[in-house]
C-alpha cells in the first residue's frame, strides 16, 4: 500500500470518531449535512406521480426521472432560482405487449459522455416472477435543445449475476429472501455502480462496479464487486457520485414479511433512513445524516458539487410529486 493511500486512510479514519448524527441534520468528520428552506415543486404530467425511484442530471440545468411502474423516463429542466423540476417527454425505453414494468430503480448521469444510463432492479415481481424488462440496462442520450431522445442501447446485467458465485445464489429470490434488487446507479470516470438493496451480506452492502465500454461496446463481464460496511440489514436505496466518492441512501434491505414469506431477517419495521458517505478506494463509509420523511428517499440528484458545498435535491417514492426536498453538504 503506498504512502498516499495509508495517509488518505488514516484522515478518513480520525475524521470518523465524531459521527454523531440527529434527524435532518449531522455533522461528521467536519461535514454538514443541512436541509433548504425553500420549497421545490415538479411541473408538468408527471407520470407515476407517487412512484418516483430514480433521478439524474447530466449538467444541473437539465434531467432524466423515472417511475418503478413504467416502461418510459421523463426528461426535463431544472430551474434552481425558481425551485422547479419542469418536465417536457417521454423517453420510451421499452415496448412491451404485456405492459410489464422495467422496474426502474437507477439512473446515473455521465456528463462527459452526455449520456444517461437507466437500469431496471433486476429483480423478481411480488408475486414472485422474472420479466426480462426488469434485467435491463439502458443507455439514453437525450437533445435538451430539442427536447427530443436519441439513441437507445439496451444491455443485461443476467447473466454477469448469474456466473458470479456471491451474487447467483441471490437470483431469482425474494427481497425477504435476500433476492437480488438493484436500487442506486452512479456513473465515474467511465464505470457505472449499481447499488444493491439486497442482498446483505455479513453486514455488507453490495455494489458492483462494471466499465460502461465493457458492458455496451466490448461484451465483456469485466466488473469489480465492492462489499460496504453499511452495517446489519441495510441496503442502498440510491447511489450518487460527488467528487470525494459516493453519496448513498441507505435503508432496508429487506422487505416486509407476507403470508408467503412469513420471513424477511433484513428488514426491521420503522428503519429510518441513512445518508453515507462511501469512498471506494478505502472502502471506509461515513454517516452523515438520518431522513425522516413519510415517504422513502429514493431518488436523488447533484445540483451543484465544489470543493467546499454539495448541493443535491432528494424526491421521495410514496408521496404525490415527490416532496422535492433540498439539501447542502458542506465539507470542511
């Protein structure tokens, strides 16, 4: 291990005694996390009006949003001196005759690339069925000028989950059974991450790192699989890039029990939601702050991002036009 990185370590490590945290509100390693006063509102025909999984902006004037219900994304523009997301299309990313879900749950934004990638969970349905939609990964780019999308590349993660040995015994189970479900997407210097919600493993949450090359040019399953030590029973719920590392919501890993699954060990019944820094070069994660909504913070977009302040906008899934909520993460 080179100097540097012992170095890098050993101030990530001095700055982690202190991670105290209240709700909406913490400090950790001089960090501040801090909610806006002001109000933001969605405009326009907003499609799954209580269902929005998935947020990203490629320049932090324009975005892609999408629903877990739905075979499309919306794109828009972001108006920060007004406090408004405006949609203005469709972004149809699937024809499917039996109307099946993609269950959209990540979409990363690649600036450089002008590109978005959307990926479907990857998981089974409630009732315990495999659709193709859900195994999907989509490569978007979209003309803000003219308001219209362009190209659209479809991809699979199946099949790197199914040949991988943590990852394949995971497939085709239910979130109560630790089944595998996608749930954050980030893009960085031309890797995508996938933040898994499930499954938790030893304590660990999953992401699994894959070069955006290897995966829609080259056809190859290179990828890396990180374990975070988020801790016992949580998942990642979204996965943002800042130019630290990663910001990442973390919540339940598990569902719910049913009368079919009468059993669900990573899932506990009022779980608050965790925002966490994670750097993947040290693998060392940092809390920083407890969300308490009535909804689940699910989707989640980087406004402005410096060396001093982030600026990122928070929508919640299971509240009519996601109580779009801002916040500022100043680094000290």
């Amino acid at each position: 291990m080179n100097v540097a990185k012992i170095c890098r370590i050993l101030v990530i490590l001095m700055a982690s005694i202190a991670l105290g945290c209240s709700q909406g509100e913490s400090t950790a390693s001089g960090w501040t996390w801090r909610p806006s006063k002001s109000t933001w509102k969605v405009y326009g025909d907003l499609l799954g009006p209580a269902n929005i999984s998935a947020i990203a902006s490629v320049d932090g004037q324009s975005f892609i949003l999408g629903s877990d219900d739905l075979t499309v994304a919306q794109f828009g523009t972001i108006d920060c001196k007004k406090r408004k997301l405006v949609l203005k299309g469709q972004v149809p990313l699937y024809k499917s005759k039996d109307r099946d879900e993609i269950d959209i749950e990540g979409i990363a934004a690649a600036p450089e690339e002008a590109t978005y990638y959307i990926t479907g969970s990857h998981s089974v349905t409630k009732k315990g069925n495999m659709n193709k939609e859900r195994c999907s990964v989509f490569r978007v780019t979209v003309d803000h000028k003219t308001d219209h999308w362009n190209k659209i590349s479809r991809r699979s993660l199946r099949d790197l989950i199914r040949d991988n040995a943590t990852l394949s015994p995971h497939w085709e189970q239910s979130l109560q059974q630790d089944g595998i479900n996608i749930e954050g997407l980030a893009w960085k210097a031309g890797q995508l991450y996938f933040g898994f919600r499930s499954p938790n493993l030893k304590e660990h949450a999953l992401v699994l790192q894959v070069p955006t090359q290897g995966l829609f040019e080259k056809g190859k399953d290179e990828h890396t699989l990180h374990r975070v030590p988020l801790g016992h029973g949580l998942g990642i719920r979204e996965l943002v890039a800042i130019r630290e590392g990663f910001l990442l919501v973390a919540g339940n890993a598990g569902d719910s029990p049913t009368t079919e699954q009468p059993k669900s060990p990573n899932y506990l019944k009022g779980r608050p939601y965790g925002i966490y820094f994670w750097d993947p070069i040290t693998n060392i994660v940092q809390r920083l702050a407890t969300l308490a909504r009535p909804g689940r913070p699910e989707a989640m977009v980087v406004l402005t991002d410096t060396k001093n302040t982030t600026e990122v906008l928070v929508l919640f899934d299971g509240v009519r036009g996601g109580a779009p909520t801002a916040y500022t993460l100043t680094k000290r």
